[in-house]
C-alpha cells in the first residue's frame, strides 16, 4: 500500500477492474448493467495499479536499456583497465569446459592464496582474485556456477574483510558482482557476502571500492522481492541513498541504477524509506537538471518507482518542480531513454506537456511509445481542459494512425487514451459519464472505429472489453442516429456476435445487450 494511503481520493471518472494495469490510467471502463445499458462505478483499485506499475515498467525497462543485472567486464576505474576490455573482446568464443576447468583451478590458487602468510602473501591474494576476475569476465555465460562449485564464495569473503587492500576488495566485489549477475540461484549463493557489501558503501571505502559494491548489490537486488528484502533488512539503502549526493559521475550513476533495482515495486516499504533520507529529493532534482543523459536516465527510473509507490514521494518531487524538469529533459534529449510514467494528473498540465509527449510517440521505441500514450491516458482522465488540449494537439493524429498500425500493446494504450477523450466524469457515483460528441465525432470521423472493433475481435479480455465499451459510445452518442450503421459498416455485429456465447460472462452480457439494443428485430425497419 502506498505510503500515505491517499490513493483513495483520486479523480475515478473510468476505471478498468484488470489489476494488470497501470494504477492511474483512470480508464473509461465501467461495470455494464443489463438494465439501462449504463456504466456503474467500479471500486477504487488506483493505489493497487501503481504498486502494479512499477512492476511492470521494472520489467519492461530491461528489455529498453539493459538487463536487470549487469556484468561487469570493465571496471569502476574505468579506462584504466582497457587491457580487460581487449581481453574480454578476444576470448567471448573461448569454450565454456576449457574456461570452467580455468575456473576451478582459479579458485584453488585463490583459497591457497588466502592460506598464505608472510611476505609476498598480499600480492599472491590479488594475483589469484585478479584471474578468477578474469575469468568471471570474458564470457556472455561466464563460468559463475564453476566458482560457486569450488567454494569462491567464503573466499571472496575472507578477501572483502576491513583492513585489507583496496585493490584486493576491489577485486573481491568484481568477483562477487559477476557471481550475481547469474542465475537466482547463483545470486542468492552471495547471502554470506551482502553484509560485508553493504558495509564498504560507507564513507571510509575508497570511491572505486563503494562503486564496485554497489554494483553487486544491485544485481543482487535485481534478483527479485526476497533478495530485495534481505538488503533491506540490512541496512543497504541509506548509504546507497547518500552514494547519489556528491557529484561524482560514475559513482552517481551504478549507485543510481542499484537504487533502483532496491526500491522498485511491488511494495512500497523501500520507496518509504527512500523518500525519508534527509536530501534525497534534492540530490534528485539537482542530477535531473545536469546535462548527463546517462545519470539522468538513472535517476528518473529512480522516480518511477517513488512515484509508483509513494505518494509522499510524488507531492515532494512535484513540489520541487520536477514535472518541468522531465519536460524539459524530454524535449531536449536525443536518447529517448527518459521514459518516464507520470502518475499522476498535476496542474501544471501544458502544451508543451503534450507535445513532448507527442515527440515520443513519434520515436521507433517501441517501450516509449507505449508509456507515452500511458502518460496521455492519465491526462485524458482528467478535466475537461486536459482532454480539450490533447484533442487539439499534434498528438491527435499520431494516436488515430498508431491504433491502426502499431503492435498490440501499443495499440491497446492508445485506446484507452482516445476512449477517455470522449467521455466526461459523471457527478454522481452511480451516474452515466456524458459523452462529448465533439470529439466522439471527430475521432470516429478520424477513422479509428474499426480498430477499436479489431479490439473486440482480439483474444485479450481487456482489448476485447475496450472495444465494446467504444462501440457502445458510438451507438448511443453518434447524432443523427449514425452510430449502428457505422458499426455494422465496420462489420461491428460480426465481432460482438463473437460473444454470444462467450464463457466471460461480462463480455457474453455486454455484446449481446448492444446486438439486442441496437440491431434487434426493429432494426432498419424505418429504411
């Protein structure tokens, strides 16, 4: 639940009853009712879609970027390891039993290194965790499950102990952070090691250490909830909330990322606690309006989650002028890659809003056009102003054409967006949300009817449900009486027949309410 429990009083003008939706689309479903053909309202489920959102945009965020867990081939110093990079370039192919034997044999060096006492016996240490480094680097598939076998765990351990070098607890964190970069079960072979971590992200760690630690626990925390909590439980997020406050570029951004990965949904406990760390708002702020696309991009995902989950979160960031600031970042940017959900439907609504939002449903991303139309369907949701304003603007076009022509996902959003535009909230709780005509005309004119019908011919319950409520809003608010000959045009009696006997009772009821309504035995006997 989220933190401040305020999802309750959210404008409910159309809501949909799919939990698998963004929490705040504000849809323009509502229950049908055999008697009057009305739309009654649908209890409050908003808080439950935007704890819901941030799961869904976490994943759909990895197949846009980069994996939720990510392999670190070079490391936190950067160009000063270029000697790896080549390396990790010319042994890619190299063949994975050669590369497990190396392995094993590494890790035997590394725990006869460990043994070692006396002179020499430190650089004998970073010697052996440098090629099992190594090894765990050169490969798409690198040989975790090798190391693991042998028993790296408890040695990388030994090596992340205070005291010791900061070229070997680099080393060590390299290691570790490629061991969880594996499979789950591979990851959570690291539990031994997260308290020794999560200890290094402190102020008396060298940067190149605490980077590198972070680094770990972010693929650990992008392993799921369980692993997640276990972090959380041990205190990882106040000092990898504080790895964000200095300037520090590299630092910034894996701190960022690992931040992320610790506080994404679907439960809002981590997003609480973010947002409780003294600064945190305005370290965000200050890195949004830096010109580094990159830290950039890694803070917003930062806010995607906060807003999702907190609604603390999202008044403190709105009052700090961040809507502006993601404005701004999008309609600048060249990287597309700031896609950032809004959820919520401030004030500050513009044009210039819209026509950012336009921009990126022009992009070839396929994730940014979705969470774009997104954004414009918690828009559309809102007042009469708002809808007015999208109606108007260049997006109008770009929605009409992307529901015929785009993936189904995509098309599905931009459904939702049109069908808000042409309706407005109902007073009552029980009242019938009046159509706007003007823009039910205009869109109908437009040519999306029948993609909204190939909506209800789709195997998606929810598609399927989208489509018949539009058609029901063109049959009962298209003048003159135009609406059913429109419909059966687009062969409309053909999908809702579909239904008939459909086994999804709502759907079964509503398709068979409009056939009867609109194109029973006295249909056409006027012509």
């Amino acid at each position: 639940m989220a933190d401040d429990g305020s999802a309750s009083n959210r404008r409910d003008p159309i809501k949909s009853s799919g939990d698998y939706f963004h929490s705040l689309r504000l849809l323009f479903h509502r229950e049908f009712d055999l008697a009057d053909d009305s739309f009654s309202k649908v209890g409050n489920v908003a808080g439950q879609r935007r704890r819901q959102q941030a799961v869904t945009v976490a994943k759909e965020r990895r197949e846009l970027l980069v994996r939720a867990k990510r392999l670190c081939r070079v490391g936190t110093n950067g160009g000063d390891d270029e000697d790896a990079r080549v390396e990790n370039e010319m042994m890619i192919d190299e063949e994975q039993p050669v590369l497990e034997a190396q392995t094993v044999k590494a890790v035997e060096e590394l725990k006869s290194a460990v043994q070692s006492q006396g002179k020499g016996a430190m650089q004998k240490r970073v010697t052996a965790l440098r090629e099992l480094r190594r090894l765990l680097s050169k490969s798409e598939f690198p040989p975790i499950d090798a190391a693991l076998t042998a028993g790296a765990v408890p040695l990388l351990v030994q090596c992340l102990s205070f005291g010791s070098p900061d070229e070997q607890l680099l080393e060590s964190a390299w290691c570790l952070t490629n061991i969880a970069a594996g499979k789950p079960e591979e990851t959570k072979a690291l539990l031994p090691a997260l308290p020794l971590l999560i200890a290094h992200l402190g102020e008396k760690s060298s940067a190149p250490v605490a980077e590198q630690c972070a680094w770990a626990i972010g693929n650990v925390a992008g392993e799921g909830e369980e692993l997640r909590n276990v972090l959380l439980s041990q205190g990882a997020l106040p000092p990898l909330a504080r790895m964000i406050f200095p300037d520090k570029g590299s630092t910034v951004r894996t701190a960022a990322w690992a931040l992320s990965n610790l506080i994404k949904g679907p439960e809002s406990k981590a997003a609480a606690q973010l947002v409780r760390v003294d600064g945190i708002v305005d370290a965000i702020l200050r890195h949004l309006k830096k010109t580094d696309e990159e830290i950039a991009t890694e803070i917003a995902w930062i806010v995607v989650y906060l807003s999702a989950l907190s609604d603390i979160a999202t008044s403190m960031l709105l009052k700090g002028g961040i809507l502006q600031l993601l404005v701004e970042r999008l309609a600048t940017s060249n990287s597309l890659q700031l896609l950032i959900p809004y959820t919520d439907i401030p004030d500050q609504i513009s044009e210039n809003v819209i026509n950012v939002l336009a921009k990126c449903l022009r992009s070839e991303h396929r994730v940014l056009k979705k969470e774009a139309a997104w954004v414009l369907s918690n828009i559309a949701a809102g007042s009469i102003e708002h809808k007015r304003m999208i109606h108007s603007s260049e997006a109008m076009p770009l929605l009409l054409r992307l529901l015929s022509t785009s993936p189904f996902d995509i098309k599905k959003e931009v459904a939702y967006v049109l069908g808000n535009l042409c309706v407005e909230s109902a007073e009552g709780g029980d009242a019938r949300p009046r159509i706007i005509q003007e823009h039910l005309v205009s869109i109908v004119s437009g040519g999306c009817l029948r993609g909204f019908i190939d909506l209800v011919r789709s195997p998606d319950i929810e598609a399927a449900r989208l489509g018949l409520q539009f058609i029901e809003l063109v049959l009962r608010g298209m003048p003159n009486g135009e609406g059913p000959k429109l419909v059966e045009g687009e062969d409309g009696i053909d999908a809702m027949e579909r239904f008939q006997f459909h086994e999804n009772e709502e759907l079964r009821v509503m398709a068979n309410s409009l056939v009867d309504k609109y194109f029973g035995e006295d249909y056409g006997i006027d012509e």
